[in-house]
C-alpha cells in the first residue's frame, strides 16, 4: 500500500512572496501519478498540478511549480507571487498506474497568505 | 454540464439511524468514488465503482454500502449510523483506465454529523 506523508501541518506567506510546501510518498511501483489538490474554506477540492512519474520535466501550471525528485520520492509544491486567493488546505495526492483511478492523500497542510 | 452533484449538503442523524448520501455526475465517467475526511486528515477512500453494475471497497468501508445500477449516480448508504461516522463525504468521478492521467472531478462535499 501506498503513503503519502505532508510534514507541515501548517505554513504562513507574505502575500507575493514564495512558499515551498512538502510531500513525501512511499511506494514500490514505477509507474504512477502524482497531484496537489486544493481546498479552499469552501470546501472544493480543486486540482491543482499533476506530474507523471515517467516524465523528468517537472510540471508547471502558472504560479505552481512542482519539484518532483523520484529517487527520493518527494513532490513538493511551489506557490510564487503569493495570492490571498491561495490560501487554503494543500492536499498531496499519489494514483498508482495499476489501481484504477484511486487516490491515496496525504494529511493536508493547511496555507495562510498574509497580507 | 453541472458536474459532480451532491445531496444533501448538510445532515444529522442520531446513532442507529441510517440514510443515503446521493452523489450524480453528466459527465458520462465511468469511475466513481465515495471518500470521507475527517479533521486533520486527508481524503479516505471508502467505496469505488468503474461501471455500472461493478463496485469494490476502498480504504475504509465498514458502516457503508454502495450500489451503481446507472452510469450517472452512485449512492452511498449508512445502514446503522455511528458518532464515528461524523465526518465530510465527497463524491468523485472520472474516465476510467490507466493510460492517462484521468483527472478526478470532485462534488461539493456533504456534511453529516451523528449524535
């Protein structure tokens, strides 16, 4: 079975400055697919950036980068020019390639943008 | 397209009672799930079904039955309601198969507590 461990329960930005938030996962597959979610005081789980196990290009998707470092089996997020709008619970999320469409997720951590 | 529909939004129940969250998606996705979080922690996976007629346990599926005689609506039944079932259920739908990524499109959530 797969895990997926956030160590930051919670973390705090200046408002238009950077935030790296951290994922672990352990698993003993090689195909496989990785996520961050996240989910606003509304309730809405929102996607916010996947990254394919198979690719070494780290996904980009505007403000959010991923650094997706497969040896050591970590996937961390990269939030730039912080938004009020970005604060929010981030959820690391871990789909094997052989277990259909099912998601393993990490506890949360939860963001404040301070302005 | 109103996406992953959830109802109710908001419920309590008193222990032993039992109820149906109902959970529509018109996106034609064959892969549906059921998940439940609970304070502090990520998404748990309860029930999943990728078909019609085709359902399978998740991580944690004691308390709960599921059923899928439609493509469009997969509901989840409490039989005999428990305070450890007070939790936040979402509904989740997706295209089934593993040779892409298939994004998993989320409900709005329904809360229920059980006294």
């Amino acid at each position: 079975a797969q895990t997926v461990t956030q160590s930051q329960p919670e973390m705090s930005v200046q408002e238009a400055e950077t935030v790296t938030l951290s994922c672990t996962y352990d698993t003993s597959e090689n195909n496989y697919y990785l996520f961050w979610y996240k989910q606003p005081p509304s309730r809405q789980m929102i996607l916010v950036i996947r990254q394919e196990a198979y690719k070494q290009q780290n996904a980009t998707e505007n403000r959010f980068s991923v650094n997706f470092q497969k040896a050591a089996k970590s996937f961390s997020l990269k939030i730039s020019d912080s938004q009020l709008g970005d604060t929010a619970m981030y959820f690391c999320a871990f789909m094997s390639n052989n277990a259909g469409n099912m998601l393993t997720f990490g506890g949360g951590t939860r963001l404040m943008v301070k302005p | 397209n109103a996406g992953v529909t959830q109802t109710p939004k908001f419920q309590v129940l008193k222990t032993g009672q039992s109820m149906t969250l109902q959970c529509a998606q018109d996106m034609n996705h064959e892969y549906m799930s059921w998940y439940r979080q609970d304070p502090g922690m990520g998404l748990r996976l309860i029930h999943y079904s990728v078909g019609a007629g085709i359902t399978d346990q998740g991580e944690v599926p004691n308390g709960y039955n599921v059923s899928r005689s439609t493509t469009e609506d997969f509901p989840l039944r409490l039989l005999s309601a428990a305070p450890s079932q007070t939790s936040v259920y979402f509904c989740a739908s997706s295209f089934a198969g593993t040779a892409s990524i298939n994004e998993q499109f989320f409900g709005p959530g329904t809360r229920l507590t059980v006294l």
